[in-house]
C-alpha cells in the first residue's frame, strides 16, 4: 500500500528575496521541480505532489510576483524570466539539488527552459503541460500581443485584452470550457491568485512578465538547437479547450523530441484542476521508468 506523503511548506532566503515553497519526499530520490503559470503558484500542485513524493523529492516553488513569495516593485527585482531562473537556479543550490525533472506550464515554460538550455546537464526530462516552446502553440489568439512586442507603443498597450484584473484570473481556469468542466474547478483558487496579484505593484510585475514573453517567443530557435542536441525525455500533457496555447503545440513537440509520449485531455488551461490523478499517474511512471 502506498504511504501517504506530507507537503511541508517553507521558505528560503535568495539574495534577500523570501521564497516561498512546497517540498515532499526526501533527498536522494529524483527531483523534480515543478514550475507554475500565470496566474496560480504552487497551490496548483498541492494534489499532485504526494503521488510524486512516493518516487521522487519534489520541490514547487512560488515565482517571485506570485502566490506567497515576496512581491518586490520593478524598481528593486528585474522581471524576467531569466532572471526569475535565477532565482530557482539560487534556490536549487541551497537545496543541493543538482540534477531534476522539470515540469513546465505557461510562464514556468520560459523559467524552466533558461535553466535547461543554461545546464543540459542538469536535466533528467521535461514534463510540459501547456508549456510553449514552438510558433505553432500561439495561434491568431497571440495576434495583438505579437503586434504590442512589435512595437510596444500606448496605442498598442490598449488594443491588449483586459486580462489583470479578477476576471481575467478567473478565465485562466474557466475559459474556453464546457459547462460540465467549469463545474469540476474550485474557485477558490482564482480568489487565491487574485489576492496575491492585487499586492501593490504586482500588476506592473505581471505586465513586466508579460513583455518579456517576447523574448522567450525569440528564443525558440535556442530550444530548438537544445531539444534537437540533447533529445530530453518529455511527457507532454494538455488540455484540448485551453483558449491559450493551442494543441498544435503537441505536435511540435512530437517532431522535435524522439523520447516523447504526449496525453490530451478533455480539459483546459489549468489541466491540474480536473485531472489531477490522470497527470499524477503518468509523472509519476515517466519519472520511476527514467531512474
């Protein structure tokens, strides 16, 4: 019978920044490290990580800007994703953890990508859950933020859609799904992420974040040369209703990747909030067969 793993919750000090983070299972096992979106934290992985803690050391952390890590203004923490990378990359020293599993979900995709192309070494595989590195995941959808990137002027600023507000938060789990998906999410995890987004200044942070995704976007032939000269195991994960990132993606991925087994869902953008057990099972066997 599998024992039932605790969560312990703490905090780390990274160059006088609090990080907040989740971590169960113990050292000496795989890591895996488990890099969250916009607009949740590592409250999206609360339910998965005792299934993983029975096979590997799990490590989910809060991005700086989000859930309960400190929120600093732009004025005093460089929001980008590479910087952000460095951060986790500071924070997996201080845990001793060389070498990990990354798992790669919207605004983590970047995060976890710098750490990766910065050290192949250190990868054991990627599990990516809506998690863009190629052109075909952003459809006509990404169409005014392309053309603000290209020319990120006020007038551009305002054809964005009104996405930092509740009811944009709220979209990220709700968007694009049937009515008998909406009713499988908890709302109180929308709550959760817009308490925290609506800390003075976080908004500014999360446009910050927002254009610099354009220079992940420039980065995709740099994955592109990492994948084609590290082949890293992957197991792809997606939701066929996220209205984000489109499910083309999936076969990017299967063209570029030798070692990848991809599973799309009935589900959406937030795909942990319907089928946490579906996605626990397959980490956890793609972690076990990779040891």
């Amino acid at each position: 019978m599998q024992a039932i793993q605790k969560i312990r919750h703490r905090r780390a000090d990274v160059d006088g920044l609090e990080v907040f983070f989740r971590e169960a299972g113990r050292s000496g096992r795989p890591t895996v490290l488990l890099l969250h979106g916009f607009p949740s934290s590592s409250h999206t992985f609360r339910e998965i990580m005792p299934t993983l803690a029975d096979v590997a050391h799990v490590i989910a952390p809060d991005l700086p800007g989000f859930g309960m890590s400190s929120s600093p203004a732009i004025s005093d923490y460089d929001y980008t994703f590479a910087n952000l990378s460095r951060t986790i990359d500071k924070l997996l020293d201080q845990l001793g953890v060389e070498r990990f599993f990354v798992y790669l979900h919207d605004f983590g995709a970047p995060v976890g990508y710098h750490l990766a192309t910065r050290a192949p070494g250190r990868i054991c595989g990627l599990i990516v859950q809506s998690g863009n590195a190629h052109s075909e995941g952003l459809g006509e959808q990404w169409d005014t933020a392309r053309a603000y990137w290209a020319d990120p002027t006020d007038a551009r600023r305002a054809e964005l859609p009104d996405w930092l507000n509740f009811a944009g938060t709220r979209d990220q789990y709700l968007a694009g799904l049937p009515a008998h998906l909406r009713t499988l999410h908890a709302p109180e995890s929308w709550h959760l992420d817009w308490a925290r987004m609506s800390r003075p200044g976080n908004i500014d942070a999360q446009f910050a974040l927002f254009a610099d995704y354009a220079n992940h976007v420039a980065r995709f032939d740099e994955i592109a040369d990492y994948h084609r000269a590290h082949q890293p195991p992957a197991l792809v994960l997606w939701g066929r209703h996220d209205p984000y990132f489109d499910v083309d993606e999936v076969l990017a991925y299967h063209r570029a990747l030798a070692r990848m087994d991809a599973h799309i869902y009935d589900g959406g953008h937030l795909l942990l909030e319907t089928h946490t057990a579906e996605c626990a099972a397959l980490i956890r066997a793609f972690v076990s067969d990779l040891v």
